[in-house]
C-alpha cells in the first residue's frame, strides 16, 4: 500500500547512498517505501546520441529528499532528484527529457547527447521485493513498468533485455559478479583485497576443498580465478571448472606452465576446445611480476569478460 506521508514543496535533495549498482538502488526504494517513506523509482528509458550510463540506469528518490543511484554522469542527477520530489508530491508518475531536444536549456549534458528518465511514483513493495529475493538467489530478474497504468510488475529472467516493449518498458538484472579466487600465494591476498575494494562478491579458496563443494559454488554468474604455482594442486579445482559454465576461467603461470597445464588436462580426457576456455597467462598485462600489478591485470580481464557476457 502506498505511503500517505506528505511531500513537502521545500524539499532539497540530496545524496543518500553513493551506488551505481542496481540491487542496492533497488533495496533503498524498497526500504524506504516499507518505512513509510514516499519513494520514486527513476529509470532511463530513452538515449539519445552518447551517455554516460546504459538504457535501464536507475535512480531511487525519497520524498524527504534521499537519493541515490545515477542516470548520467553526475551532473544532472540532482535535477531529476527535484523533479521525482515533485512527482511523489502529486502522486503522479511522469517522464523528465534533458540534454539534446530538452526544454531546459541550462542542463547541457558533457557527452552532447540526450536522455529520457521515467519517473515511478512506487506505491506497492512487492515487485521490487521479488526482483531482490531473484538476485540474492543468485538468478536473473526482469521488472516491467507500465505507464498507462502507473505500475511496475516483476517477470522473473528475462535474459538480457533491456528496452521498450511496445508501451512497456523492460529492465533486467543478473545477480552480482561473483569471483572464485583460488590459491596460497601473496597474489591471491593481493587480488582479493582489491576485488572486495571493487564491490564483487568474493569467495577465496586458500585450502584443500572436495571437487563436488567447489562446483557447488560455479554459476553462469562466477570467475574462477587459479593463482597457484602449484599444477598438482591446481588441476582437480580446473577440472570441475572445465565441467561448469563460469563466464571465465584463469590461472596463473607463464606461457612454458600453460603448455604443461594443457598436457595434463589432455592427459585428463580435456579437448582443446576445452583448454581454449582457459585465460593464461592470466590478466591483460603481459609479464606482471609483483602482486598489485598481477591483481589489476586480473580483475581488469575479468571485468572485460563481464561485460561481454551481459
């Protein structure tokens, strides 16, 4: 049921929570919204030209004046906040154009293009609540918004599709990237320091574990990163990878330790079709040799293969 709070005119908004990513905009509306507080969803449905964030971008406004989320680059966020204020003050949902074709002529987005925002006046939790009991159990999720009627519904996974269905807009989401950091070495310490740092769910793995519990943790959604220097060690882990679907696969070595690698999973019963799934040497950076530089190269060849999947 939607909250009866009145909306003050001289509401001044200002940020909240400093997040880009969708589950945690998601949470804020929803919490809001179950405390009473009135709350807008604001979505980017339409671009024009460059951006500085992808169709499906959001934002969520409270009516106390709490925001949180971006649907450019910074810059105008505060203008949208205002006028998601005004929506929630006439309990009405409306659409706010800027940049390129805007009637506001003084907000001038830096990348010269233009955007259209939907502003969703949430007045049920529910399907936002659905969204976020799909994502935690680690499965995709799709929320439509109908602006006839004013009303959002959750249509569970919906793979990769983002953008307007006749009059309905469609916004989907995939759970958080998760990294399986494998190893004993100050290269794992290092990684996993800086992959926490960039927001990932991280599960390191420093010890013996049994194959079948290993696999356990492997989705669509996982990295399975291999940092040893220990072949012997390293191989029943990438054997169980080998036989999951993780977005990508890397271990840590030279080029001479990938073609031993590669011999003993042939040995192993692996195709090459099999072994050509592995990143190695793993990373971007030809010949890292210190562990910070290692760990960079690392997350920043995975975050590559993220984005390629999605």
């Amino acid at each position: 049921m939607a909250s009866k709070s009145v909306v003050q005119a001289d509401v001044v908004p200002v940020v909240a929570i400093v997040t880009d990513r969708p589950s945690d905009i998601l949470r804020f509306a929803h919490e809001s919204f179950v405390a009473g507080i009135p709350v807008a969803l604001v979505t980017l449905v339409d671009i024009r030209g460059g951006a500085a964030r992808p169709l499906g971008a959001h934002m969520a406004v409270r009516g106390d004046g709490g925001y949180c989320g971006f649907v450019s680059g910074g810059c105008t966020e505060a203008a949208v906040a205002s006028d998601a204020i005004a929506a929630l003050r006439m309990r009405h949902d409306r659409f706010l154009k800027l940049g390129e074709g805007s009637p506001f002529f003084d907000i001038v987005l830096p990348c010269g293009g233009g955007i259209n925002v939907s502003i969703h006046v949430l007045r049920e939790a529910h399907p936002i609540a659905l969204v976020l009991s799909h994502l935690a159990s680690r499965r995709p999720a799709t929320l439509r918004y109908f602006p006839a009627s004013q009303r959002i519904e959750c249509g569970g996974a919906v793979e990769n599709e983002i953008g307007w269905n006749d009059d309905v807009f469609l916004t989907s989401y995939q759970p958080q990237t998760r990294l399986i950091l494998c190893g004993r070495s100050i290269e794992l310490t290092a990684t996993v320091q800086v992959a926490r740092a960039a927001g990932y769910d991280v599960m390191q793995i420093d010890q013996p574990m049994h194959q079948s519990d290993f696999a356990a943790r492997i989705d669509e959604f996982s990295a399975v990163a291999l940092l040893f220097h220990d072949l012997d060690r390293e191989l029943p882990l990438l054997q169980s990878a080998l036989t999951l679907k993780p977005f990508y696969i890397g271990a840590l070595g030279s080029r001479r330790t990938h073609e031993k690698r590669s011999a003993a999973l042939r040995k192993l019963g692996f195709g090459e079709a099999e072994i050509s799934k592995i990143k190695a040497p793993i990373g971007i950076f030809d010949k890292a040799r210190d562990a910070s530089s290692i760990a960079l190269s690392v997350l920043a060849d995975i975050a590559a293969a993220r984005i390629r999947t999605q």
